[in-house]
C-alpha cells in the first residue's frame, strides 16, 4: 500500500504536470488553429503552412497529458479506475490514427 506521504506527492506532481500542460495547451492550441486560419485565407502561405503542419502532432500530444493527468487526479474509486484505463487506450488509439494519418498518408497537391 502506499503511504499517505507518497500519494500527496503524486498528486502535487500531477496538479503541477496539469498546470503546465494547460498552459502549452492554450499557447500551441492558439498557434494552431491561428494558422489555420491564416491557411484558409491564402495569408504569409509558406509559414502559415508549415506551422499548420507542424503543430497539430505536439497539440493532440498536450491535450492528451493534459486530459489524462487530470483523470489521473480525479480517480480514486474502482469504477473510476476502469474508466481510466479506458480512457488510455481510446486516447492511444487516437492518437496512432492521428499519426498515421499525418506520416503515411500522402499529400495531396492541386
């Protein structure tokens, strides 16, 4: 079992972990979908392009440390224990599709 000491700490860590990510989240979260916009309207075409490309991987990355960590912090009970490894793998099964999608499926130019 685990002393009351080291589950204060892990949640000190999560919440910290949280914390952080939130704020990557909001910043890259910004940047993405203002490039996309900016792609959409045909403006600064080349930077606005790659940074459109770019982006969207570290963005589903930090939206996953930042949802998992704190359905980390909120399980404590059994039923919420199930619910969360769940949640892993669904978010994992995203997250390969998402990879795929954008490493091996190749672009289409007009």
């Amino acid at each position: 079992m685990e002393t009351t000491e080291n589950i204060i700490k892990t949640n000190d860590t999560l919440r910290t972990l949280r914390q952080v990510s939130l704020i990557f989240f909001l910043i890259i979260g910004s940047l993405h979908i203002l490039s996309g916009l900016m792609v959409s309207q045909n403006q600064m075409l080349p930077l606005s392009n790659i940074v459109n490309r770019v982006l969207d991987i570290p963005f589903a990355l930090i939206g996953l440390i930042l949802g998992l960590s704190q359905a980390r912090i909120s399980s404590d009970s059994p039923r919420r224990k199930a619910f969360y490894i769940m949640m892993i793998i669904i978010s994992l099964l995203v997250l390969g599709l998402l990879l795929y999608v954008n490493l091996f499926l190749p672009d289409k130019t007009v």
